[in-house]
C-alpha cells in the first residue's frame, strides 16, 4: 500500500513541478546532465544563503537549491506577492511543499527587538538555533548546521562577486529580506533549517552591509521552518522537469560557493 501511495505521489509530484513555471522559461528542454558539482557546500539563491553538510550528494544539493530557486521565484515572479510578508512565506512553503518538503515546524512572527549592537546577521543565527533546539529533530549531524549557517556567511562575505549578488537580492524598496538555509541527509532523509528575515523600514544604516546592521533600530518579521525530504523523490526526471521550470534563473540566479 505504500508502495502504491509513492507511485500516485510521483505522478502528481511531476505534474506540480511542471506547473511552476517560472517566466520565460522555454518549456521542454533536450534533457541535460546535472550541475557540476566539485566541492561547493554553499550557494547563493535569489535572496537565500544555503549550506550543506558533508555526505550530500550532487544530486541532492542541486534538488535543493533548485527548490528554493523555484519556490522563492514562483511566489515572487508568478503570484507577484511582495517579499518579507506573512502572505509571501506561505505561498513559498506551499510550493515546497509540493515539491516534496514536509515541514516539521512552521512559524511567521515579529522578531523582537534584542540589545542595541546585535547584528542581523547574529539575530538570524540565534534564531536558526532557536528554531532547531525545539523541534524533534536531534542528531550531532543536526546540531552542527547552526555552524554551517554562520561559517556559509563569513565565507559568502570573502567571495566579492557572489556578495554582491547576494546584496543586490535582498535589497527591498522597504529595506531588506534574506533566507538563510543549512542541509544535511540523516536515515534516507534530507533536512533542512530555514529562517526568512525581513525588515519593514526606511531606515537603512547607510555604508553597512545588512547582515551588519544593528537589529535594534528597526522592526523585523521572521519564517522559520524545518522541512524534511524523502531522499527517493531526487531523480534525473524531476531534477530534469526542475531545470525546464527554472529556465534561465538557474543561471542568472545561482552562484555557488566554497566554505
């Protein structure tokens, strides 16, 4: 009976994927090879920062890069959403979600106001932290990805180019808004740790990258989830219907980088 469950999932879950076109996307593509991995851990996508553990493979990696590129730009280019709202987080969870994503935990909330001096990027590691700690899910792997996060952003800050495409992707008219994301594979499945952070105000402080400012001068909403992927949906035909969704954003969109 299982068996037969996976089956229909399949079918269905090949059909979502094809739904989430994004735009200018060409349609059916002469089937290509996956992407070159190397020993990348880390990627820029759109506006999220992701890592990833050691042990994953070039297949696994590149099905989750090319979920948030589809998730994030399907919410943002397609349903036009604003980005850093409860609305956008949602829609963008629902789209992992059929991508085959189930989320453990889920939650959009205000982020309080901590001590003058605590950068965003500090807030968002504790955050991510936080967010792990009170789920169930519990391992040494696990409990190292609040690390992975914060070596994925001291690492992004010593690579120019990719800095910079990850500036210009999360600068907002209202001030800014990131993911930050780290993955491992435990027991057939893929886990991830997500944490959205967005500021609602003009006050930008000018001269200082976001993850540097100070998180007490402004008002800040956050996305927080855990989301966990049966490894047995990663196969050349989904990452292949992937690719042909995706179109040019997976070129114009991505830069991956090394930890």
């Amino acid at each position: 009976m299982e068996r037969h469950r996976r089956r229909i999932n399949t079918t269905k879950r090949r059909k979502l994927i094809a739904a989430y076109k994004l735009p200018g996307a060409p349609g059916t593509l002469e089937a290509s090879a996956p992407d070159s991995e190397d020993d990348f851990n880390a990627a820029v996508v759109n506006n999220g920062v992701l890592s990833f553990a050691d042990g994953l493979s070039g297949l696994n990696r590149e099905y989750i890069r090319k979920s948030y590129l589809l998730a994030s730009s399907y919410v943002s280019d397609v349903l036009h959403i604003p980005r850093g709202t409860e609305s956008w987080y949602e829609e963008f969870i629902k789209v992992m979600t059929g991508l085959g994503w189930l989320p453990v935990r889920s939650r959009f909330e205000r982020v309080s106001r901590s001590g003058k001096g605590l950068t965003v990027q500090s807030q968002v590691l504790g955050i991510i932290a936080g967010l792990l700690a009170s789920t169930s899910l519990s391992s040494p792997l696990l409990a190292a990805l609040p690390k992975l996060a914060a070596d994925a952003l001291e690492a992004l800050k010593q690579t120019p180019a990719t800095f910079e495409l990850f500036k210009r992707n999360s600068t907002v008219s209202q001030g800014a808004d990131f993911g930050l994301a780290s993955c491992a594979e435990m027991d057939g499945e893929l886990k991830m740790v997500l944490v959205t952070y967005s500021t609602h105000s003009e006050s930008k402080q000018v001269g200082l990258p976001f993850l540097e400012w100070d998180s007490s001068s402004f008002e800040a909403f956050s996305g927080q989830t855990c989301l966990v992927l049966n490894t047995s949906l990663i196969n050349p035909k989904n990452l292949q219907l992937m690719r042909e969704s995706a179109g040019d954003k997976v070129r114009l969109a991505i830069a991956k980088y090394r930890i």
